[in-house]
C-alpha cells in the first residue's frame, strides 16, 4: 500500500513540474510544445537537435530521462 501511494505521489510530482513549467512559460508569453514522455522518442522524430535537445531538457526535468537522445553525453541531443 506505502509503495502505492509513493508511486502516485512521485508521478503527480512530475505532472506538477511540467505544468508548472508550461504555465510560466505561458505567462511569459513563450509558447512550447505539450510533449507526451511516456512515448519513446528518437533523433528521427524531430526536425533538428535544437527541437531535440528542448524535449530532452523537458523530459529530465519532469523525470522521464534523456530517451538516449544524448549518446555522448555532451548536453546536446541527436549530435
């Protein structure tokens, strides 16, 4: 039951993040993506390593890792 309720609390900590991150940027009048994290994501599915790199940050940040966008591990994705 306890590993339960750990479990939901850390994926509502991570919902939290992303809407946090989405209605500051909203009040700043910076317009973003809604990324899906669940989804596994490769270099393919983004038109340049900018766009890449962006989904990347977002998804470390909300807890869902670098989708091993970052092969060399040098902070920039699909390079």
């Amino acid at each position: 039951m306890k590993k339960a309720q750990e479990k939901d609390k850390e994926e509502y900590d991570k919902r939290k993040v992303v809407k946090e991150s989405n209605e500051a940027e909203k009040a700043n009048g910076i317009s973003t993506p809604v990324y899906n994290f669940k989804e596994d994501q490769d270099c393919s599915d983004f038109s340049n390593s900018t766009e890449a790199t962006e989904f990347m940050k977002q998804s470390m940040k909300a807890g869902f890792g670098d989708h091993r966008l970052d092969r060399n591990k040098d902070g920039i994705a699909c390079n």
